[in-house]
C-alpha cells in the first residue's frame, strides 16, 4: 500500500474561498475576516490533526481552515 499524498503542503498556493462560522470554530482556527475571497495565497506551513487540517500562509498570522482553500498549483 503506498504512502496517501497530502491535499495541501508548504509552497502551494491556493485561493480563499470564504467561510463560515463553524468552519473558523472547528479546532480553534484563526478568524479568517482579513482574508479576501478569491485571492491568491501561498501556504507556509501545514499542520495535520486527526480531524481536520490548518494551514498557515505567508504574510498572515494565524492558523486558518484548510477547507477553506482551493488548491491552484501544487509544489514539487
């Protein structure tokens, strides 16, 4: 069985596509209200929970949703 390949990781850039309220509470995620839907961002760290997935982005402080992204383009 081989290896399952993350969704997101470190260099990958992905759009905002907004979110609700229960998407920023679930694992205590950052609010996410200074983000711009539809813009561009670059993820600077990831960081795996058993139950969901936070991202950081360059630039941003805090620790936001990963379904709150879309994956545009995949690093190496």
């Amino acid at each position: 069985m081989g290896k399952i390949k993350p969704k997101f990781q470190k260099g990958d850039k992905v759009r905002f596509t907004g979110s609700t309220k229960e998407q920023t509470r679930w694992g205590n995620c950052s609010d996410p209200s200074k983000l711009k839907e539809g813009k561009t961002y670059v993820i600077s760290e990831v960081h795996f929970h058993s139950w969901h997935t936070k991202i950081e982005l360059e630039g941003r402080e805090g620790y936001y949703n990963s379904v709150c992204f879309e994956l545009l383009e995949k690093t190496l």
